[in-house]
C-alpha cells in the first residue's frame, strides 16, 4: 500500500506518531532542498532520525524524484523536469 503525504505544519513528532500508527514501514523523501529555514525539524537528516525511533526507515530520493533532481539530462529547455 501506498500513502502520500505533506509536511505541511505537521510537528516532527506529531508526523512520526501519524506515521507509525498508520504501520507505514518506509518513508520515501522526495523534498529537495532549500528546505524552509522555519521547519529544521523536518530536514531530511532530523527526520530520519525520529523515524528510525520508531522502527521507520527514511530513503532520501531527492537527488533522483524530487524537483530538483542531480540529474540535468532529466530538464527540459524551460527549466521544467521531465521524469
């Protein structure tokens, strides 16, 4: 099963809680940075390490399906990212 979500103004902890009552197993990170300077706590590196608190493993796949992807084969002439 798949669940998408945001993070929103959802508190750290209150996403992990959310998170691990649901029984989600592994949460794949699509953000790209620049990350909101107001919400550190839900930097990729801060989020990994509630979650895996709670037995969930965070995968960071910002470099590959996020918005702003490493790759630059993947942009298109008008800066938008072709997948």
């Amino acid at each position: 099963m798949l669940y998408t979500l945001g993070v929103g103004d959802l508190s750290l902890e209150h996403l992990a809680r959310r998170l691990e009552y649901r029984g989600i197993e592994v949460v794949c990170d699509l953000r790209s940075p620049p990350f909101a300077v107001h919400r550190m706590g839900t930097m990729p590196s801060a989020l990994a390490t509630r979650l895996a608190a709670v037995g969930i493993r965070h995968e960071d796949a910002s470099a590959y399906l996020g918005d702003r992807p490493a790759d630059l084969s993947v942009f298109v002439h008008d800066g938008r990212v072709d997948y």
